[in-house]
C-alpha cells in the first residue's frame, strides 16, 4: 500500500481556509467560482501553481444540535504535482486523536486517517476507488469522532458530482 501523505498538507489547510470564506477569498484573488452542479461547487485558483477543486458540505449532520463550525469535502487536482482527485474532509470539529473516520459510498468502506479537523485517505489507489464508487453512488456518509467522544455522522449528497470532476479535469487541464 503507497501511502498518499502522514499529516495535512498545507494546500489542504489552505483549500479548507479558501472554502470556509469564498467571498473573502475571491476579493484576495486566490481562488474563484467556476460553476455548480448539482450539491458541488467548482472552484480554481487565479494564481500559480494552479489548483482545482469540487466542494461539497453535509446534507444532513448528525446529532443535530452540536455546537461545529461548516464541513467540506474536497476533490483537489494540482496539474503542477501531478495530482489528481485528491480527497480531503474539513470535519468542523476537533477529532479524537488515533481514531480513524469512517466513510462509506454504496459497497465501498474506507478507514481515513484523521487529524485535529481533517481526514483523508491513505492510499492513491483507495482514492481512486472512492472517487469511481462517488461517481456512481448517491450519497456518502462520513462517521467521525470528536475529542468530546461524539460520534458525529455526516451525510453528502453526490447529485452533480461527476460532472464537477469532469469540470475540474477540463479547468486544470
């Protein structure tokens, strides 16, 4: 198994602060909206290196009434580090240390490797089979668990995905 990365990388820090306030972003020059399909957005950078993304929040979040900021999931192409459909979740909330998050997308399971607010998926060959099994599913659902011990459960919409991803690809040719 290739492991993808150990911890965040700072572009995902970076992506994650863009999503959490697109209007400031835009104003700064750093990233802009290019279209919607469906529940997910595309975005691209105005500067170098280029970077595209889909973003996606939570259709629903469970318990409700817990006090989280916003959750996103991404799907990053960095042309310049030849990478493609990278994916990385904001949760909202600070997660349990050493508890991995679960998600889950029609038959496909995956354990993702989380740190303070983020989880991401091991492996490039994992992620490449979570974004087919996204393709042709209908929802995801994501269960993490904070440092409070809650066992928070969030449920993503696909509806548009694919043609986000086949955006993406065309932005960041």
């Amino acid at each position: 198994m290739t492991l993808r990365r150990v911890q965040p990388t700072l572009l995902g820090v970076l992506l994650t602060c863009l999503a959490i306030a697109p209007a400031a972003a835009q104003g700064q020059g750093q990233s802009k909206p290019v279209a919607k399909f469906g529940d997910w957005s595309v975005y691209t950078s105005t500067s170098s290196p280029k970077v595209c993304y889909a973003i996606s929040q939570p259709a629903s979040r469970l318990p409700a009434g817990l006090n989280r900021d916003p959750a996103y999931f991404f799907i990053s192409t960095r042309p310049g580090e030849n990478v493609k459909n990278e994916v990385s979740i904001t949760l909202g909330f600070p997660l349990k240390s050493g508890v991995d998050a679960d998600l889950a997308v029609g038959d496909l399971k995956l354990s993702l490797y989380t740190k303070e607010q983020g989880a991401w998926v091991r492996s490039v060959s994992d992620e490449a089979k979570l974004v087919d099994a996204m393709r042709k599913g209908r929802e995801l659902t994501l269960v993490a668990v904070s440092v409070r011990g809650n066992k928070n459960t969030d449920k993503y919409s696909l509806n548009g995905i694919s043609q986000a991803l086949d955006r993406v690809a065309q932005e960041c040719k």
